[in-house]
C-alpha cells in the first residue's frame, strides 16, 4: 500500500515545492506486472497533484527529487528537460532503468517519460503518475500523454525492511514553485476524477473592464492623480477562477496597494503627504485602499481607486497597482500586479473664447448657441465667467441676465429679456464686465471646476468645457455627472447634450447612453421604492418578480423573459448575496436597462423572442461563451460557430453598454470577441445579418446563417 504525503498542510492545500515530501511504499508495487492499464485495479498506486511553476523556473531543472531509505542520493523523480518539457523517471529498487546520478548531462542517457508539449509556466496543471513493477505513466491534465515499460529489479531480500521506502520532496528551492492537493492512490485508473474533482485557484485583472484609463503606445497605463481636486477615479476587475476558468465562490478577500513597477516595493506616504498613496472608494467614500480589502462575490471583485501620488514625486518612477489575498502566506498566483502605470496631474490649458454675441430669438434648442461658453463652477452652479481672446482679462456676464424661470414645472436658469413671453426664450448681448487676470479659480473655466450637475438650477445647456470633459471622464464621473443633470433638465436639452458629446468624442455611441439616462433614472428609482418598501435593503428573492417583470415590460418581450442562468448572472453582476441595497441595484439595473431598451428595438426583439434556433443567447459571461465554442478543453467547435451576446462588463453609461457582441471561432482556429453597434438610428446600420458579415473574418468564412424570414431587412 502506498503511503499518504507526510506534509499534507499549507493554506488551503497549497505547498511550496521545497515544503514537499511524500512517503511512498514500493511493496504496493511489486506484483502488480502490467495490471491496472487504465480501467482501475490491478496493483500499482499514483501520484498526483496540481503544479505552478512560477517564471524563474528554467530547463534542465528538477521538479521533485526521489530519495531512498538508506541512501542519501537525491535522484529526479520529475524534472523539465531542455525543452522545457515534463520528464518522468523511474524509480529506484523498483526499475532497472532508474537514474544513478543527480547531473542532468546524464538524463539523456536515462529511461524517462517526456510529455509532448511544453510545461506551461505560471499557470496551473495536473500531474498524474502511475507506477507499477513493469509500467509507468504519466498523465497531463486529465490526459494520458506518455508510457514507458520497464524493467523490474529482483526482490529485495527480506532482512531490508526498508528497502520499498522512498521519499518524493522537493527541489530545495532551486526551483520555484508551488504544489497543490498532492495525493497518493492506490487504485490505478482514477488520475481524471482526482483531476476534475478539487482544482486550485487563480487570481488575475480583467483588462476588459478596466475604465478611467489611458494606455500609450509603449504599454504603460496614464491615470490622472495628485491633489483631491485634481485626481480621477479608475475601475479595475478581478476574477478569481480555478484552473478551468470557472469563478471561485470562496470566501476570499482582495486588497489593493501601490508598488513601484521596478522592484515591487510599496510606494509609502511622505512626511508632506496627508493621504495614503491609493485611495478606494467605497459606499461614496475615500479610504486608503489598505484598509479596505473586498470580498469575492462570485469570483469577481470590482475596485474604485485613485492614486494621491504622482510619479514625478517619485524620480518619475512607474508604478503598478499590486492585489493580493488576506492569506498570511503570499502565492503568487493568488497575486495580480497592473500594467506599469504613470501618475500624473492634470493638464489646464487656457482655451480662448470670445465673450457672448448675437441677440437673437432661439428655441430651447437653439439658445446652447449661446450657453455653451458657461461652465459650472465649484458649486455645481452655473458660472459666469468667461475668457476673452485677450487672455490678460476675463469677461463676466452680468449676473442680472440670469432669471429663474419654470418650464414644464421644471426651475431652470435662463438667460432672458424683461418682455419674455412665457414659453419662449430670447437671447439678448450679455452686459461685459471687465476684471485683471488675478481671478479666483472658482470663477475661471479651469479644468478643475466641479461638474456633478446635482443642482436643479443649471441651465439647460452645458459649455465646451463640460462637453469636453465629459468626453475625457471615466464611466464613474459621467453616471455622477449624468444623475444629476438627467433630474434637473428636459428630454430635448439631453438629446442636444448626446449629440454635442458624439460630435466632440467622434463616437455616436455616447449618443443613446445621454438619450435614455432620463427614463433608465426614473425607471430604476420606482423599481427600487417598489422592491425595498422604502427599507435600506430587500431580500434577493422579493426582487427578482418586479425585475423580470420591469426587464419584459422595457423590452417588450411577450414570450421570453429571463431564466434562472439569466437572474445568476444579473446577481453576480450587482454582487449581492441573499439581499440586496441600493448600490448593489443600480449596479443591476445600469448594466439591465441599456439590454432591455436594445432588446426593445423590432429586429433584435425578434431575435430575441425566437428560441428555436437560439439566435440570442441568455445573459451569459464571456467565459461561458468560450466554453460553449469548445467540444472539449483544448478543441473548438468547426471555424464560423458563433454566439450573439450582451456583454456583462459594460453598464450605463459606458458607449457600449446594450450592444451586441458576437462571440465565434475564426479560420485560425482561436476564439475572438467582435462587438456589434445597434444603433439603428443609422440608415446604413442595416439588419443584424449585415452587421454580422461587415465582420471581415466571418465574411470570409462564409458560414453566417441567414436569418429566418421574419427577421430579414
């Protein structure tokens, strides 16, 4: 019989390669002859384990040594070759064939078992080996990939009651790596359910979700930091999956801190600075982000950060944001480090503008002609002041030509003559004020001005700067800016602020996110008084019938609503666990909203609601997608498959959110992710099948079904 490992701890089962020793008894092994070929039984034991080998690991290097009782030799059980590819050995007293010395220049004249592809690096794999008198095998992943038959020594005589006992450890650190649930069998044949039945885990960042961030041609991450007034949030995502891709639901903790990208050396708080260098805001406040750590809520954590420090404080050194487990032990595949990131403050150019002209009647449309050389200022008001072309002075329009006026119940700030009449709007020269250019910042158009539109007392119209501004934002700072603006203005002031945004972006895809904010606000904040009954929480199961019945209603859908794999999905994307708040809804509802409304549009209604073939899928995960393309692990379903879905990272008001994308397998035989505009507002968008073959690579397979009749353009 085959002995336990003699180790079995660590955190979680993992073990440190140079932690590792396993006791085996040979005795198991002899008499088995070529027994236990696959189907269990016979005589024999295995060996098998999850390995990480970390990047410092090079060829020609031992994995697991083998030492017998009696010999101090330390022989390779399981090494990398020199093309870096696993290599099993026999074993000693049981294998004629066995290695006699520890010098890797004798291996190549040693029996081994080689695997046929390259071991992976900083990545989890399976190790599976059996060993019997005259057999041993090794298997990758689940997968049979190498046999060798053997020789088998003669018994040991019976006076050596030591001479079956052999001891499996570690490389003494020379290699780094990591083991995980290593165990011993004594039936043969049962490697693939050790392999499916408890894989390790992996933390990592999903860049698709990153937002606020600007990326150079060199790679490195831009992030505007520095003083409060200055810096900007940015969002990062991480996943902890286990080694088949699969979310972790474990109760786990995430920590972020700011390192130096050289050396990984935390990045401290100077005597001058009175923040920590990186912020996380959390429930609408900052902390420093050590102090906060997230939970993993169904394998995802999503974190909103700012950086106080900048990189020119720091001899223009680059940073990365560093996540980590709570766990006292640190493993680097429980670790996640960002790209290289600078740090910098944020540019003020002074942009000339000439003071107001033209006095001209207009309709609520027309009169931003005029308004969008206003800006907000600190307090979320309209600001008065402009720069002239003459950038030693700054003109002031006369405060007594803003007059409050109600239009549709709603108190706006208009600028107006005496003779008004009540539903129009004249727009006359604004009386100019001339002041030295010492003027404070809070009535300049600087940058830094605030622009959170949280005040029903704005205009109705928005200046350059607030344009360009919300062009250059992350999604936090646009739905902050959009919540407060949506309640205070009309439908028409929203759709000339969409169409202002498109133009100076150059993306018409801001356009719908501006157009619907309005009715998705309203729409979620009944939705909300609905589930909570005015409570701070409700419980997730109250919530799901007004949601499925809000989602059909938006979307009129008749037939098809969500399913159970669909409301999974919609919990893992607020992270709520029996219960859900506030915050934990809007995180539902931005990213629900922008679906249903597409949904609502006829062609995609009618892709939708046909359920035989299955031309939408549910609200399913970008993983999940990949492994409905597989037949297996490493095999794709044949070239021109795909799959029509929404994606689960993008949310209001990100230009995105609501689209399609389409998920298929190219001629290379990889698996690519395109997205799909709906925007139908577009007279050359076309049907969906036209969408889909202007994809160049499927045009090219050629294998996009035609739609039913019913659907076509």
């Amino acid at each position: 019989m085959a002995a336990a490992p003699a180790e079995p701890g660590g955190i979680d089962g993992y073990l440190s390669l140079r932690d590792v020793r396993v006791e085996l008894d040979l005795g198991a092994a002899r008499g088995s002859g070529e027994g236990g070929t696959g189907g269990g039984g016979g005589g024999g034991f295995a060996v098998c384990f999850w390995l990480y080998l970390s990047a410092s690991a090079r060829p020609s290097s031992v994995i697991l040594q083998q030492i017998t009782a009696g010999d101090h030799n330390k022989l390779p059980f399981l090494a990398l070759s020199e093309g870096n590819k696993l290599l099993l050995f026999p074993l000693r007293r049981l294998h004629k064939e066995a290695p006699s010395s520890t010098s890797s220049s004798t291996w190549t004249y040693t029996a081994n078992i080689s695997a046929v592809n390259e071991c992976p690096i900083e990545k989890w794999i399976h190790i599976g080996c059996e060993v019997t008198e005259n057999v041993m095998r090794l298997h990758i992943d689940g997968d049979l990939v190498a046999e060798a038959h053997l020789c088998s020594l003669s018994s040991a005589s019976d006076n050596q009651e030591d001479a079956y006992q052999i001891c499996l450890v570690g490389n003494d650190a020379k290699v780094e790596g990591y083991v995980y649930n290593i165990e011993v069998l004594s039936m043969l044949g049962t490697i693939h359910e050790q392999y499916v039945e408890n894989p390790p885990s992996k933390l990592s960042i999903d860049y698709s979700c990153c937002d606020g961030i600007e990326e150079g041609d060199d790679g490195v991450w831009c992030i505007v930091g520095g003083k409060a007034s200055c810096r900007r949030n940015f969002i990062m995502e991480l996943v902890l999956t286990n080694a088949f891709g699969e979310p972790v639901n474990k109760d786990t903790q995430i920590v972020a801190s700011l390192v130096y990208a050289d050396n990984g050396a935390v990045v401290e708080k100077s005597r001058d600075d009175a923040e920590p260098p990186l912020l996380i805001a959390y429930e609408g406040l900052e902390y420093p982000a050590k102090s906060r750590p997230l939970p993993i809520l169904r394998g995802r954590a999503l974190f909103k950060l700012k950086i106080s420090q900048l990189s020119s404080k720091c001899d223009n050194k680059l940073f990365r944001i560093y996540f980590s487990t709570l766990h006292a032990q640190k493993y680097p595949f429980l670790e996640a480090s960002s790209k290289p990131v600078r740090c910098i403050s944020r540019g003020r150019p002074n942009r000339p503008m000439g003071p107001g002209k033209r006095t001209n009647s207009a309709t609520v449309d027309e009169i931003h002609s005029v308004n969008n050389r206003q800006g907000f200022g600190r307090d979320g008001k309209v600001n008065t002041c402009l720069q002239s072309h003459d950038q030693s002075s700054v003109a002031c329009l006369h405060p007594s030509k803003f007059l409050k006026v109600e239009v549709d119940g709603i108190e706006t700030h208009k600028m107006v003559t005496q003779n008004e009449q009540a539903r129009k709007v004249v727009v006359e020269a604004p009386s100019i004020t001339r002041t030295d250019s010492t003027a404070s910042d809070s009535d300049s158009i600087d940058g830094r001005s605030s622009w959170s539109g949280s005040d029903r007392d704005e205009v109705e119209t928005f200046s350059d700067a607030t344009i360009f501004r919300y062009c250059l934002e992350g999604t936090y700072e646009r739905t902050t800016f959009l919540k407060g603006a949506a309640s205070s203005i009309n439908v028409d002031d929203l759709v000339a602020l969409a169409n202002l945004v498109s133009l100076y972006s150059g993306c018409s895809h801001h356009r719908n996110q501006i157009v619907i904010s309005k009715q998705l606000l309203e729409e979620g904040a009944d939705t909300w008084s609905i589930i909570s009954k005015n409570k701070e929480r409700a419980l997730w199961s109250s919530a799901v019938p007004e949601i499925m019945a809000k989602f059909m209603y938006i979307s009129h859908s008749a037939n098809r609503g969500l399913s159970e794999q669909d409301l999974e999905v919609l919990r893992g994307i607020a992270g709520c666990g029996d219960d859900l708040g506030k915050d934990e809804f809007d995180r539902l509802w931005y990213w629900l909203y922008p679906v249903a409304a597409s949904l609502s549009k006829d062609k995609i209604n009618n892709l939708w609601a046909c359920t035989a073939p299955v031309w939408i899928e549910g609200l399913i995960t970008a993983e999940e997608a990949d492994n409905a393309l597989r037949t297996s692990r490493e095999l794709l379903k044949k070239p021109g498959t795909f799959i029509l879905r929404f994606p689960t990272t993008r949310s209001w008001p990100h230009p995105d959110a609501g689209n399609l994308v389409v998920t298929y397998v190219s001629s290379d035989n990889s698996i690519h992710h395109r997205l799909l505009s709906l925007d139908f507002s577009d007279a050359r968008a076309g049907s969906l099948q036209d969408l889909l073959l202007r994809e160049p690579e499927l045009l090219q397979l050629g294998r996009v079904d035609r739609l039913p009749t019913a659907m076509r353009s």
